[in-house]
C-alpha cells in the first residue's frame, strides 16, 4: 500500500499565527527554508518527516493533531449542502472541495452557514403565515444548530472541563462509587438530596437549595444528574469562561451548550479520563463491562468513548450516534473519516435501524463507505421507560463504530469475518449525495449524478443511474 502524503497547510498556518511567528522565524525552528515553509502551508507540498519530528521536538505537538479528520468533515458537510438542488448544474468536483476544505476552512465553514441560512429563508418563505409580523424571525442558524456544531468542530472534547471532571473525581473512592463523591460533594456545598417520585428526573430549587431526583430514574441516571446539578454550581465560572471563548451568537444557544458542558462534565466525571481509557484498552471496549466497572448506562459508555481525543493520551477514534424509531439522528459526533447526514435521515442499510427488532442485544456489522473505507459498527436498542403504567416509553438506538483497523483492540471484532470482502454491507451517508448505482433501498437519486429512464425495463429501481 502506498504511504499517504500529508497535506496541513491550514494547521500550520493556525499553529504558527498562535505561536505568534513570522514564517522566516517558523521556517528557522522548523529547519527548512522560507520557500518550502510557504509551500507547504499553501499546500503544494506535503510535511516532510523532518518537519514532522521539528514540531514534536520544538513545540511539543502532537503530530496526530496534523491528520484529524476537520477536512474530511467539512467536505462532507460541504458536498450534502452542495446536493441541495439549487446547486444541481453547478456542483464543483471532490477534489475542489478537498482543496478549500484544506486551504481555506474558514470559507468552507461561512459557505455552509450561508446555505444553512438560505435553507432556513426557504423553510420560512414556504411558511410565510406564521412568520409574517414575527420579530424573532431571524435568517441565521438555529441555536440547536449552532451549539450541535460548537461541538462537533472540537471533537466532541472540551479539556478544560475533562481535566475539571477528572480532578474532582480523584477526589472520591473510586469508579463506582461517584453516586455517594456527587451527593457529598453537594452536601459540602449546602446542597439537600431527596429522592421523590416526581416526573421530572432532576429539578433544583435555588432558594432552598433542595435537589430532587426521581425514584423513577436508573441509578446510573440519578448519579449522573448530581454530578450535572453539580457541574452548574461549582463550576459555573469555567463553563461561562468556555461559553465566552465560543461566541454564540444567541442567548439561547449559549444557554443551550452551558447545559451541554454542564453534561460533558458529567459524563468525564463519572468516567474519568485516565482511569477510563486505561479500562477502555484493558477490557478491549467492552460497553457492558466499562457499564459495571464506573456505575454508567450503555449510552453513556458508548458516547464517553467516543470523547476520548485528548492531545497525546487519544483513545480509538469512533463514531457515536443515537436515533429515533423514525431514523432521526437525535445525538451524532464522529472522530473517523464517516461523517452523518446533517439534513435529512441516515443511510437505511446502517444497522443501528434493526436495533429496535433485537431489544437488549448488541447488533454487529462489517460496512464499507463509497469512498472504500470500512468499519467495524455495534448498534443496540437503549429503551427508557417512563417509570410506571402508562407512561410512555422512549425509544432509541445508539450506534458505535470504528474503522476497521483498529479491530484488534475490539471484542466484538473476534467472532467477525473480517478479511472476507463480502461481509462487509454497503453503506452510505445520504441518499442524495451517495453515488452507488444499484442500492436496493435507495429513496431518492444522487444529485450529483445523470439518470437514465427506460419505460420499457424495470430493475431495483424505476432509474438507472449514469
């Protein structure tokens, strides 16, 4: 197999503007000329070795940092919003796409805000009654939008608040035991714990300073609504410091991602960062197991695996994701090069839709993306009852994943055939802009891609496509 070249221009660029150095003073830490220095941050050569070794030695960076998945994410979301068909006879070529995602992000990133924002004008122009007169009628992105990307463009990691969690939690006994450290450390504060069999699963009173939580809820939930509650008292001027470096552009988003970061802090604290990757390798990403050993839920498990992404101490990059019945993506963050539908549903031969026929079973499957990488995916269904008779129950399935090479640090990858070609299932992101010919479950055309109809012959589909 040949060896991929790396291409980091922005990253270099980014690294040395932050470092506050000009490019002759960065070319002379590098050990390279000027004109190469310029090269290479303008893409037209790739890092050298050399270079590679300099910015570990001189810096102290983590050269994993140079090959994160931001471009191949941002051609992604660039090439889904390019499907839309108002770009249908002025779609630019992949490699277009790759060469702005790598040389100028910043644009990327203002070209899909923009087409979010003419996709926002065009959902309200078709609702024009209800808008008419209103004030908050606003053509920028939603704050759910808005926080949902917050995250997504820094990996799902926030390390400030992981390092936050993982100090308070050494203070404790243990994974475990972060149920009672979480009700003492807010005993220590003023704070009374009830459990109460109310319907909502958390509820705070500031004036009295009496949390209640559910009786209804999962031990692992209630311990986990003590350490959010906690998270929003204690460490209040960290999440307002992280939200002032975010800039949201609402009050709404930004009290949106507090409630975020106050979770983040609670998952890191339940599954504090050393203590889980370690259990994480030593138990070979067993989700039932890492569940007994910290006093956490499936879920939860499976989304603080895909977190791990801490400069120099990463864990195996996966994918997270959790949908409803209807095939809504509810919660998505990826670290590998498969990136989800921002719009619309997700590929219908993904596994993590047959997870709600197998309840409490673990659904395994061998996939292979368009672009010819393969992973290794675990669906299950994490079914939430409402807690007594006739209290609805919620739904969902979580999927987790990783690329296939990375199978030996997986248990469930034992039992797979994974050097058969034929075990792995054809899968993709959307329907509009996966360029597979002959999907028995396709739902609409590739956009980016002519048809060809014939009246007289009918295959999978009432098309074929060129």
């Amino acid at each position: 197999m040949a060896t991929q070249k790396l291409y980091a221009g922005a990253k270099l660029r980014e690294m040395r503007t932050r470092l506050g150095l000009t490019q002759k003073d960065f070319a002379g830490k590098l050990g390279v000329s000027l004109p190469y220095l310029n090269q290479m941050e303008n893409n037209n050569r790739p890092v050298s070795t050399t270079v590679v070794l300099a910015l570990a030695q001189e810096f102290g960076l983590d050269v994993t940092e140079l090959s994160t998945g931001d471009s191949e994410r941002l051609v992604s979301d660039m090439r889904e919003a390019l499907a839309d068909p108002v770009f249908a006879d002025v779609a630019p070529p992949l490699a277009d796409l790759r060469l702005t995602a790598s040389n100028a992000p910043a644009l990327a990133r203002a070209f899909l805000a923009l087409h979010r924002s003419y996709r926002q004008t065009h959902e309200r122009l078709a609702s024009l009654d209800e808008a008419l007169g209103r004030e908050d009628a606003r053509i920028e992105a939603s704050p759910w939008e808005e926080v949902r990307d917050f995250f997504h463009y820094c990996d799902n990691y926030i390390d400030a608040v992981d390092r936050a969690a993982e100090n308070f939690a050494q203070q404790g006994r243990g994974p475990g035991h972060m149920r009672d450290t979480a009700m003492a450390a807010l005993e220590g504060i003023g704070v009374r714990v009830d459990l109460a069999d109310i319907g909502p699963m958390r509820d705070y009173d500031a004036e009295t300073r009496v949390l209640t939580l559910s009786t209804r809820a999962a031990p692992q939930t209630q311990a986990f609504q003590m350490l959010l509650q906690l998270a929003l008292l204690q460490q209040d001027k960290l999440l307002e410091a992280t939200l002032d470096f975010a800039r949201f552009r609402s009050e709404e988003a930004r009290a949106i991602a507090k409630i975020g970061l106050a979770n983040y802090f609670a998952g890191a604290a339940l599954m504090p960062y050393g203590a889980f990757l370690n259990a994480a390798q030593e138990t070979r990403h067993d989700l039932e197991l890492l569940g007994a050993r910290f006093g956490a839920s499936i879920e939860q498990v499976a989304h603080r695996l895909s977190t791990l992404q801490r400069p120099g101490a990463k864990g195996i990059p996966f994918f997270f994701a959790r949908v409803d019945q209807a095939g809504t993506i509810t919660k998505r963050h990826s670290a590998t090069r498969l990136q989800f539908a921002r719009f619309g549903g997700a590929c219908p031969l993904w596994n993590v839709h047959r997870a709600f026929e197998t309840p409490s079973r673990f659904l395994l499957q061998l996939a292979e993306t368009p672009d010819g990488v393969r992973y290794i995916n675990l669906a299950r269904d994490v079914s939430k009852p409402g807690g007594s008779f006739g209290a609805p129950v919620r739904r969902y399935a979580i999927a987790l994943g990783c690329e296939l090479r990375h199978a030996d640090a997986l248990v469930y990858a034992d039992k797979l055939d994974v050097n058969n070609a034929n075990a792995f299932e054809p899968i993709g992101i959307s329907c509009r802009i996966c360029e597979r010919k002959t999907c028995h479950q396709r739902s609409v055309p590739p956009l980016e891609r002519r048809l060809s109809i014939d009246a007289n012959r009918r295959g999978v589909l009432p098309y074929e496509v060129r």
